[in-house]
C-alpha cells in the first residue's frame, strides 16, 4: 500500500502543493531570494522548497521571483 493510502487528510493538506506554494511565497519575501518548489518524488514529502539547484531526482515545478 502506497504511504499517501495511510496518511492523514490533516498530512495530505500539510504536504500539498498549495500549502508548499505558500510558504515559498512567504520566504521570498523575508528573505529576498528567489525560491524553488521542486518535486521530490516522495510521498511523505512530495514537494521540497529551496533555493539552490535541484538534486538528481528532484523536479521544478515552480519558480517564485
């Protein structure tokens, strides 16, 4: 059984790309930088947040200036 069959619906809010968008928002503007939503391919956190590049298995998804 997949890990996102067994999470919380308070787990899937938490994790979505919504909630992640968000928070990168609220980043760039404390910190100046330009920030990254990228696609980690997990399911327990299937959006990752940062400012540098991508690492081998991780996707763009979006880009926040």
């Amino acid at each position: 059984m997949p890990c996102s069959d067994y999470l919380s619906p308070r787990r899937h809010m938490l994790a979505s790309f919504e909630r992640c968008y968000a928070v990168a928002v609220q980043r760039r503007h404390q910190s100046g930088y330009i920030q990254l939503i990228l696609l980690t391919g997990s399911p327990l956190q299937p959006y990752r947040i940062t400012g540098r590049a991508p690492g081998r298995n991780e996707r763009i998804v979006a880009i926040i200036v």
